[in-house]
C-alpha cells in the first residue's frame, strides 16, 4: 500500500509539474498559474521556475531552462520518495533489533536467574524514568524496553561505602591507554566500589575528569560547589579537592599493584597509572544481566548531562565543546529525523590491532579481519537487508588506513551515500554522538571506543549495532547479540 501510495505521489507530482506547460517560450504569468490551485497555492511548475529566475537568473526560453527545469524537477520527485522510504527503513529496523540475542546455552540460563531474582525485588521502581533525547534526537529511555533492562538492576537505598570509611581512590595524570580504556576504566571503578560496598573518591585535578568534562557533566560556574554535589551524587562518589582531606579515609591497596607496571619505566611505578590499569583489568563477578543494568544506568546518566557548548572543564578551565557538532555540521535542521549509519574504522596500529582481533574471534566466533578491513561487500551485506543503502553513510575514523575510504568512495552503492564531517566539526565528543545516536552502527569489536559506542547505545535503547560478524558460504551474520559488549567470555577486562 505505501509502494503505491508513493508511486501516485509520484505521478501527481509530474502531471502537477506539466500542467498547462506546453512551450518553453510562453510567456510566464505566476498570477495565472497560481489560480490552478485554489487559487493561491502556486504549482510545483511555478515554484521550480521562481527558484531559477531567483537562484540562477534563467527564465523560460533561455538555453539551459528545460535542462535544469527537468533535473529540479527529478530531485523533488526523489524528495517525495523519502519519507516512505525512511519509514519502511524505520519499520525494518524496529523489526530486526537482536540486541539479546545469544549462541550460548549457559548465558541463556544465567540471564534467566538474574531475571528471576530481580524483577520481583525492583517491580514499580522503574516506572517514572524520564524520556530523554540527545541533539533532538528521542531516544528509548523511559520505554518500555528500556524498564525491561534496567529492572534488572539491583535498587540501592544508599550509595557504596556509606557504612565505612573505605576509599578506592583515583589520581594522577598517568593512565593506561586512551579514551576507550579511560571510560572503561571509569565503569570498572563505579563497578568495583558497588561490589566491594567501598566509596569511590576522585581527585579533583586527576584524569578521569580530564576524561569525562569535555564530553559531559561540563562545570557552569566558577565556583565548582553545585557541581561537585551534582557530580557526586549522579554517580555516587567523593571528590576530594587535596590531600588532607584523604587523612580519615583507609585507602584500598592491591598486594599485586606494582606487577601491573613492570617493564614500563618511570610511568609504570606511578600510582595513578597503577591504578587506571588495575581497573582496566577489573572484572566484575555481578550476574550479566544486572551487570549490563548497573552499567547502562551510568551511562544514562552521561547522557542526560551532555555537553552542548557551555560551561569548562575543571583542571585547565577550557571551554567545553558541543557535542552535537558533528551531527548538526552535517545534517542542520533536518538532525531531528534524518535517518543514516556510520561505521568506526580503527586500524588498531596494524599487526598489534590484527592479532588482537584474532583473539577475539577465537572467542567469539566473529571474522578475524573484517571489523578492521571494512570491505563494501561487508557494508553492503549489513546494510542492504535493512534498506539502508538509501540513505547517508558516514565513516569516523583514526585516519590510519585511508584504503578503507578509497574502497567505499569508489563502490557504486555506498560511495554516493558516503558523507564526511567536516573538519572543523571532528572531534572525539562529536563522532560519539553522531555514532551513538545513529540508526545502525558498524563498529571494531577490539575497539573499547567501538565498545564505548555500542555500550551507550545499548544504555538508550538502540539496537542495530554491528561488530560481531562471520561469513558462512557467502553469507554474512551475526555470531553475537550487541549485549555481548559486557559478555566476560568473550570481551575478558574489555567487558
């Protein structure tokens, strides 16, 4: 019914165009063709010649009018198209979302016991979760299926550590790795004082808030109070602004600690550093279920907070940047409703990154080499099926491997499709956003940034994210689920 419904639009939208127009050297009367209907409304004919005589300077009769006049009039046709388009995509997408899906018989039963354990102990605590929407773009949060995942999350009357004086304290400048380790860093850290029933403290001048302040949570004001009760209560922990405010606290310490540091130099002795690696290595032993609960709801919480161009961060009192930058660069008014993907191409600094994604095939099925080569027939083959190809491709990327976007600018479906941010609107904060907040996501399952992405995604309700894929007698699909980000078994300390 809507292929024919389009298709009449289609034919309306011609014969509207051609009504009355039997010479390019009439004379153009717009008062004349603006009484055909209800004799204000102007004709597709009339407003595609007013938009030549105003844009261009050409009038009927002139050498290049029909040319143009039939190529105006074939992107209006395309533009009547879309919207039928972009709803049939919707509704594939709505109708294919896997995000649970699972190859493991022992995860089946596991999320089964989390389930049963904790639905009855957190029923109603859910219900009152307030919609959210990032760069007016409406996420699942407060849905329905958004209430089904954090259900499962354990309800906490007071936050970790409130009956002791037990810190695990993060400091320092020095961490392990980059962005995607920091925020997983972070998680594990948030995690870790949950399980440990330990208050987790953060020193005001050290790297996780040189991680998160440009991106979220960005302080208003110079005088940091207000924030530091928000901060502190959002998630749950202490900042201490110096040293002497640690004296009454019994700090954690890790018999192993120094370990983690060997063959590292000076870097590897630093405490801050120890400490950003020992939680990078943290797993949780939580059921999943209400791990990926407890996790999601940090996340949210991110989210609700993001920055969109105002306030600074707290060690160097820079100007944060908005996070909406890449998405409103590239799509302007339209970011509310447009519909597209993007892919994260990451190299993984070559042999280091092929061997890394090697282990993670061995454990979890998914091709050794796809996620970093990103062929267009791997695009194509997720793409096609949802009916994406229609619609705008965007890449973001380490710049590392520029064959990646030769091969896709030069495939016949994707390169046309194919869109760049602009290089005064990338950066990290803004590929995220524009990534997270995507229709589909084609991500690097050894990426904790292509993990970072999917993470959040998963935390707003969307599904359609693509790392975990094998090809078997020419057909691609999916060997795990987009839960299998916080899977142990298959993402070990990455989870």
């Amino acid at each position: 019914a809507q292929k024919a419904a389009a298709a009449v639009a289609v034919v309306f939208l011609v014969i509207n165009a051609f009504v009355s127009f039997n010479s390019y050297d009439v004379d153009y009367d717009p008062t004349e063709i603006s009484r055909r209907l209800d004799g204000t409304q102007r004709t597709i004919r009339a407003r595609i010649i007013d938009s030549l005589r105003e844009r261009r300077g050409i009038k009927p009769g002139d050498p290049d009018f029909q040319r143009l006049f039939l190529a105006r009039l074939e992107d209006l046709q395309a533009q009547s198209e879309l919207p039928t388009a972009r709803r049939t995509a919707q509704r594939t997408l709505d109708n294919t979302k896997q995000i649970w899906m699972r190859s493991d018989k022992e995860r089946e039963n596991e999320l089964a016991e989390a389930h049963k354990s904790n639905v009855m102990n957190n029923e109603g605590v859910w219900h009152n979760v307030e919609p959210l929407s990032v760069c007016g773009r409406p996420t699942n949060v407060g849905s329905r299926a958004d209430l089904a995942l954090l259900e499962h999350a354990r309800v906490d009357k007071t936050c970790p550590g409130a009956n002791s004086n037990k810190l695990l304290l993060l400091q320092g400048q020095q961490t392990y790795g980059q962005t995607g380790n920091n925020i997983i860093e972070i998680q594990h850290a948030l995690q870790y004082a949950r399980d440990h029933d330990v208050t987790l403290g953060i020193m005001n001048d050290s790297w996780p808030l040189r991680v998160l302040l440009p991106m979220f949570m960005a302080i208003q004001d110079k005088d940091k109070t207000e924030w530091q009760n928000k901060f502190e209560k959002e998630f749950c922990v202490k900042i201490f602004n110096n040293e002497s405010e640690l004296t009454e606290w019994d700090i954690v310490q890790w018999d192993n600690l120094a370990t983690l540091g060997e063959g590292r130099g000076l870097k590897g002795m630093d405490e801050g550093y120890l400490t950003s690696k020992k939680m990078f290595v943290y797993v949780s032993q939580a059921p999943l279920l209400e791990y990926i609960a407890h996790q999601s709801k940090i996340l949210q919480k991110l989210y609700r907070n993001y920055n969109t161009g105002t306030g600074t961060t707290s060690r160097t009192w820079e100007s944060v940047r908005n996070m909406c930058s890449g998405i409103d660069a590239i799509f302007g008014e339209d970011s509310n409703k447009v519909v597209y993907s993007v892919l994260h191409s990451r190299s993984m600094e070559g042999q280091s990154g092929v061997k890394l994604m090697q282990r993670m095939s061995q454990s979890s099925g998914c091709h050794p080499t796809a996620a970093l080569d990103m062929e267009p027939e791997y695009i194509k083959a997720i793409l096609r099926p949802l009916g994406m190809l229609k619609f705008p491709i965007l890449v973001i990327t380490d710049g590392q491997n520029f064959d990646v976007i030769r091969r896709l600018v030069n495939d016949e479906e994707i390169g046309p499709q194919l869109r760049l941010v602009p290089g005064n609107a990338t950066w990290l904060g803004g590929d995220v956003t524009l990534a997270v907040m995507s229709n589909v996501f084609i991500g690097n399952p050894a990426s904790t940034l292509s993990g970072f992405i999917t993470k959040s995604r998963l935390a707003l309700g969307f599904g359609h994210s693509y790392s975990f894929r094998a090809e078997n007698d020419g057909e691609w699909a999916n060997t795990c689920g987009d839960t299998c980000v916080y899977d142990r078994k298959i993402m070990g300390s990455m989870s």
